[in-house]
DNA sequence: AATATGAACAACCGCGAATAA
DNA sequence: GTTATTCGCGGTTGTTCATAT
C-alpha cells in the first residue's frame, strides 16, 4: 500500500492558474492568514489542493517577491553559495530575501549550470571537468566542497550571460494571456511594487510578525523579512495603516485583476469591511 | 508563413521530516 | 512507541514563447 495522495484529487483543477484563482488566494490569506494549507482551499473557495496553493502563494503571489532577473552579483553568491550547499536550494534561497528556491532552481538549472560548463567547470562539484577524473580521490578527502572561487585556479570571473535577464524581464513585463484573456502584467508587477512600498514601510511587517504567531511551527516562506521598519510605529498607528494600505491594495487588485463576468468576492470585502 | 528547436519558468510528484493523535 | 497527517523540499515534467531554419 502506498503513501496517500496529499488531497482527494477528484474534481480538482490542475495545470496553470487562472487571474481568478490568484485573486481568491490572495485575498483569502492577506485577509485570514495561513493556519493550515490543507483548509485554505475549502475556505478560500478553490478547487485546488492545498500543496497547490501553498506553491501558488510561495511561488508567485507572496507580496515580498522580488521579480525580474538576476545580477551578476546575484548569480555569483549563488554559485558560491552551490558550492558550499549543494542542491540545498531552500538554504540557498534564505541568503536572497524576495527569491523563492524555485526561481533559484530554475535559473541554476537554465542557465548558471550552462555557464559553468562553458567555463570548463563541472556545475556539480564546481572544479574544472579535465582534471576531474585525476583529482577526484584526493580532492575529496581534503574539500569536499571546493569552491570556485578559492584557489587561483579556479577563481574565474563570472560573467552575466549575453543579454542576460533581459528576456526574462520582457517576459514578466509583458502581457500575460491565461485562458483566452489577456490582461497587462505591468499593471499588477507595479501594483506589488506599490505594496512591497507599503509594506516596507509600514505594515508587511505587522502582517507577517501576525502569521508568524499564527502559524508557529509553520513557515510562512523561504526568506525572511525584516521587521525593522514597523518597529518605530506603535501598535495603533501601525494597525490603522496597515488595513488602510491593505485595503487599498486588495482594491486595487480587484480592479486589475477583473475582467468581463468576474465576480468580485463579496465575502472577502464584507469581511474587510467589518474589520474597520 | 510554417515548422522545428531550444530556453525559461510554472507547476506537479514523490519522498522524508515534523507533528499530532 | 506507533501510526496517520501535514508540510516543505528537491527533482522532474509540461507549457509557452522566441528564435532559427
């Protein structure tokens, strides 16, 4: 007998998700907060499994997302970071506040894996592939781990690759199409960096300080997040602004993220409106 | 213009760890 | 201590888009 499938799959939705779907997750938890990932679905609305939402919201949604490409330094610390930690790639995302190990993954795998080898280094133990073979029994029992960026050897200056982030970029900027609507993603990019403002300002830091007592042992997301920032508002100040900046967001969103026959979610306005 | 190929990234799957019952 | 449940992680696959032929 195997291991159970994590939700009852039948009648779920797979496969890339809809503006709405987004719009219901977001609203869901920014108003209720994580305190089980199985039950958010249900609660929120979505034919979804909860493993799927807590992707969803990691991945894509979390408001303290950093999008775009990579730098050059970017890269370099994770490369460096791979060499020390492997394929650790959650431990690797905790050094990139706004990075998910999936981004992390996907642009190792895409790219950073590439350059390396155009280099001449093997992107697994990051030492240079011609002399693998013959160093590998006695390299290893003195670095297992030996980084690039140690011996005068292996200290290669690391450059972006041609154009790099640049597509990607113009892919995250561009319009973005789901289910025969297309919609500007400039708009909602801006409309997070709009929050992310906010949030560094003033309230992200109260709400996640909230989902850290709420969730306990449960992690809301890879990275950390500063608190420092609300540190200086009291407890008044930082509440009233804090649904104020909220308030406007979500809003906001719903006037982004609408479309012909999509309904706003009454229940989650309703819901922010009690709590003013 | 149509097709093939490759790159980039979102999402899924399965496993192990942590926790609850 | 054992079993069941949930979560988080890493590997992998699927989809979309851009570029080359």
């Amino acid at each position: 007998m195997g291991r159970q499938p994590c939700c009852d799959k039948v009648g779920l939705k797979r496969g890339p998700w809809t503006i709405e779907e987004d719009h219901k997750l977001m609203n869901f938890i920014l108003n209720n907060g994580i305190h089980c990932w199985r039950s958010v679905p249900k609660l929120a609305g979505l034919l979804r499994c909860g493993k799927s939402c807590r992707l969803r919201w990691i991945n894509y949604l979390r408001p303290d997302l950093k999008r775009g490409g990579f730098t050059e330094m970017e890269e370099d610390q994770i490369i460096e970071l791979h060499s020390g930690l492997g394929n650790r790639w959650s431990k690797i995302a905790s050094h990139f506040p706004g990075r998910t190990d999936n981004e992390i993954k996907n642009h190792w795998n895409t790219r950073i894996k590439k350059r390396l080898k155009l280099l001449g280094l093997d992107p697994v133990t990051h030492k240079p592939i011609e002399q693998k073979e013959n160093t590998d029994e006695n390299t290893n029992k003195t670095n297992p781990h030996p980084s690039i960026f140690g011996g005068s050897e292996e200290n290669v200056e690391i450059k972006s690759l041609e154009n790099g982030g640049t597509k990607e970029m113009a892919k995250t900027e561009g319009k973005r199409e789901e289910n025969n609507k297309v919609i500007n993603w400039d708009d909602t990019s801006e409309l997070l960096n709009n929050f992310e403002m906010l949030c560094s300002k003033l309230d992200l830091g109260s709400w996640m300080m909230s989902q850290e007592t709420n969730t306990s042992t449960n992690s809301l997301c890879s990275s950390s997040v500063s608190m420092d920032d609300t540190s200086h508002l009291s407890m008044d100040e930082s509440s009233y602004l804090q649904e104020n900046s909220l308030q406007q967001w979500v809003d906001s969103m719903d006037s982004i993220l609408s479309w012909d026959g999509f309904n706003p979610l009454d229940q989650d306005i309703l819901f922010l409106e009690n709590r003013e």
